[in-house]
C-alpha cells in the first residue's frame, strides 16, 4: 500500500524566512521521512514568453506560478504517489529540461509565497503556516540572495523590491494571514529551532492532522 503525505505549508512574504524554516523542519522529519517542495520551481516558463522583459514582468503575482501543476502534484502526493517536479532556472527564467523526481514521503514542505490564496491549495494542506516579516528585513534579506544565488544587481533587487514585491505583498501575500493555522513573526536573525517549535507541537497534537 502506498504511503500517503502528510503536506505541511510554509508561506509569507518575499525573504521573510520561510525557505529556511522549511530546510530546519524538514531536517527534524527527515528521520521519518521528509522534504521541501518549492512552490518557486512552478513558475511559468516566463523567459520563453513573447517580448519577455525581466524588469518589467511580475514574478510576485499568484498568477506567475503553474498552480495547476502544483495542485495536480499536490493531490498526488496525498494519494501516495510520486511525481515529476519541475526545476525553474532563476537565472534564465525558464523551467530546466530535467525534472527532479518526488516520491509520497510522510512530511512534504511545501514552502512559497501563494500557498494560501486559492481554496483549492489551501484544502490540499494538513497544517499551514504563515510566516511574518517586516518590510525593511524582507528588503535587506532579498538584496542579499538575488545578489549571491541569483545573478541580480542590488539596483534590480531594490527595484523590483518596490514596484512589484511590496505592492503585491500587500495585495496578495499579507491577505493569506488569516487562513493560517500558525503565525510565526520572524525579526532578526532567528533561533530556527526555537521558531519551528509551535509547529512541531502542532503536528504531535493529536488533532493536527484535518
């Protein structure tokens, strides 16, 4: 009989800290059986549109991402089985041919910035978490990943910053608060094991799992 996912959400704004608490909570599961699913890997084939401009595209509106594919790989994974992810090329803004494989695993982290906005996702997920960042600590934390990880200026990153994250945080991702089971505020640097803690204890509650 094929094991069934238990999948857990991590969502928030851009750099608030959700990438990096799903690494911290899937390396206390990964003994039973865990990993992180990206909602970023599911962004369109954006490079490969017509007259694609990096500046001016809106990488921070729900409607950037596949969440067809995402939801279809969701259920799949619920059911027990395994699916094909895509790899999204941040560099070139296209998905990569290969494909990383992904089989039913008891914990599933699924981190990304729109989990919550459909109801339809929101469904797919055993426990949700929203995680909550200033704007001036989600502005330092982007210029300092897209510069490192993502062939971006720290110019592109602050005005990207401002004309689509910040409005569309505010338009898209701070909406999704109220559908969370959890809120953590993330300010600082934060102690990762001490801020999964409210997570862990929801997961071993005997009613954590819908």
């Amino acid at each position: 009989m094929m094991k069934k996912s238990r999948l857990i959400a991590i969502t928030g704004g851009s750099a608030s800290g959700k990438t990096r608490l799903a690494e911290a909570l899937a390396q206390h599961f990964a003994p039973q059986g865990c990993y992180v699913l990206s909602e970023d890997n599911y962004y369109h084939d954006a490079g490969r549109f017509e007259n694609f401009d990096a500046g001016r595209f809106n990488f921070d509106e729900p409607a950037a991402k596949d969440h067809d594919l995402l939801e279809a790989h969701l259920m799949a994974l619920r059911s027990g089985e395994a699916v094909e992810a895509p790899i999204y090329d941040f560099a070139t803004h296209c998905r990569e041919d290969r494909t990383r494989a992904c089989a039913a695993a008891p914990f599933v982290i699924v981190e990304g910035m729109h989990l919550l906005t459909t109801e339809r996702l929101r469904l797919l997920f055993d426990l949700t978490v929203y995680v909550s960042a200033g704007d001036d600590i989600r502005l330092q934390r982007r210029i300092s990943r897209d510069v490192a990880e993502r062939e971006r200026t720290e110019a592109f990153a602050r005005a990207q910053f401002e004309t689509h994250v910040r409005p569309m945080h505010d338009l898209h991702v701070e909406p999704q608060k109220p559908f969370a089971d959890i809120v953590l505020v993330n300010r600082g640097e934060p102690d990762f094991d001490l801020l999964m803690q409210p997570v862990l204890e929801r997961v071993d509650a005997p009613a954590s799992v819908r």
